[in-house]
C-alpha cells in the first residue's frame, strides 16, 4: 500500500491473518493480537494451539478486525494480508500497516518464503528467518532423497470436496503444489499447471472426478461440513474407479494446514508427507 515507517523494534505486534501470525512465530515473536484461524474462535490446526494459547483474538469468525479492540491494545505495528487492503486507512491510523508487497500478491500462495522474509525484516527477525529457511530447505532435500526411488514415476493429487467450491484441485501455484515440487514429485496432468491467484480449479463436476485422480491423493478436511459431503461421495461408485481409491493411497488431510501458506504449516506438510509417503509404505 506503499511506504511504511515502522518501529526499529516492535514489540506490540498484531496479525491479521495466519501467514503474518506463523511468521513471526516461526522467529521467536508472539503477537499481543491476532485474527480467528479455522473460522472459529477457539480452535487452531494442530501446530498453533499451544503457541496462541494467551493471545487475545481481535476479530470476528468472519476475520473483520474489530477495531476498538485494536485501539485498546495500542500495536505499534499491524501485519496484515492483500485482502485487508479495504481497511488499509483505518488500520494504519492505529499503527503501521503492513499487507503483502504489490507485486507478490498474485505468488504469496506459493511462495510462502518470500512473505515470509518481509514479514521478519519488519521485525528485525531476518537473520532468524534466513536460519529457518535454511533447516526447512535441508529437511526437503532429506526427503526428496528419500523418495526418489519409490515415487519418481508417481503422481501425487491433491484436492478438496466442499460444498462451497464443489471438487477442486490444487495445482502448482499452490501452497501445498509448490512443496510437491520442491520435492520433485510429479502431478497429475490436469494439475501439472500454474493457475492464478489462488492455485486451485474449483467447480469440478463428480462427473470429471477423475481430474483428481494419480497414483497418491491427499484431500483436504477443513470441517465437519467437509467430511459429511465427502462421505456421500466416498460412498458412490465413482469415487471407486479412482486409481488412487483402488490402490489404497488416499490419505486425509488438515485443510486449514495444508492450504494456507506459511513457514510451520509447510513444515508440518512436509512431516505428513514423509509419515504417509514412507511409513505407510
């Protein structure tokens, strides 16, 4: 939203969304504010509960920052994402506003470390984030290692059954799509493609299920909601005619987890990948 003067060192920080709210976790910072993360109040995917647990929530289900709590906390720096740009004028007459930079706003969904490193320079967190960055990058290559002979051949899908978006898929431009190529794992062909902003083809018929078809598939669960639409579709006939159904590889997934980028959630990504890919095998 252009030029911001922050604060040399922040020490009243709120996160308005989970990527900022990761960031600064994943360095050693805990905000004094953040924003819902699963669409209710009180429940984080797995790997934030702990971390959150005497953090004041400072918005509602729908992720609308309240602003009078805002102004009683008194953050001397606010870190927000593109989709707060609405509010852009009111948020920064709080404290300094930070949202995505301008021109990334089309990639932070795949590139998660870029976001990531300009999230912990406003923190002076940089040499912190370069050592994360570095210990992830080593655990991908330990992996890539470790499936090479037994996955190089394979595909890998991923996908998500809701009632709002019907079937979709997540292609390369993805989070989770970005991670699978960092491993070198090959996809489908239909998600063998870079698709903006988001990374995914949403509207799949059940008809063209076998979009999401390959030799792997993970599916995404966001809530209970999901898991009763998938259930009358994995009790269809063709949800059997999926190669991956019949080869017993379909594995399920946090969706809060797997589709929003940030650094912990692509270590964690990374840890299902290796228990469902290796253990199981």
């Amino acid at each position: 939203m252009g030029e911001t003067c922050v604060p040399d060192n922040p020490q009243n920080i709120v996160t308005l969304y989970t990527p900022p709210l990761a960031s600064l976790l994943a360095v050693g910072v805990e905000p004094i504010g953040i924003t819902p993360v699963t669409g209710i109040l009180d429940e984080f995917p797995a790997y934030l509960p702990d971390k959150v647990q005497d953090i004041e929530i400072v918005a509602n289900i729908n992720d609308e920052p309240n602003l009078e709590k805002l102004l009683q906390l008194k953050p001397d720096l606010i870190l927000g994402w593109s989709f707060h740009s609405e509010i852009y004028s009111l948020l920064s007459r709080i404290a300094p506003t930070l949202l995505t930079k301008p021109d990334s706003d089309a990639t932070v969904w795949s590139d998660w470390q870029s976001y990531f490193k300009f999230a912990t320079k406003s923190v002076n967190k940089e040499a912190e984030s370069e050592k994360f960055i570095e210990e992830y990058q080593q655990s991908i290559l330990k992996l890539k290692t470790d499936l090479e002979d037994q996955y190089g051949d394979k595909t890998i899908s991923v996908a998500h059954i809701s009632d709002e978006y019907g079937i979709e898929t997540y292609v390369k431009n993805s989070f989770p799509g970005s991670i699978l190529s960092s491993l070198g794992l090959k996809r489908p062909e239909p998600q063998n493609t870079n698709i903006q902003p988001r990374g995914t083809v949403e509207a799949i018929s059940t008809e063209r299920i076998d979009l999401i078809d390959g030799d792997v598939l993970f599916v995404l669960i966001f809530d209970e909601n999901d898991n009763k639409i998938l259930e009358n579709l994995l009790n269809g006939p063709l949800w059997k005619t999926l190669r991956a159904v019949q080869q017993e590889q379909v594995y399920f997934v946090d969706g809060w987890t797997w589709a929003v980028p940030n650094p912990l959630a692509a270590q964690v990504i990374v840890e299902n990948l290796r228990n469902h890919l290796l253990d199981s095998s």
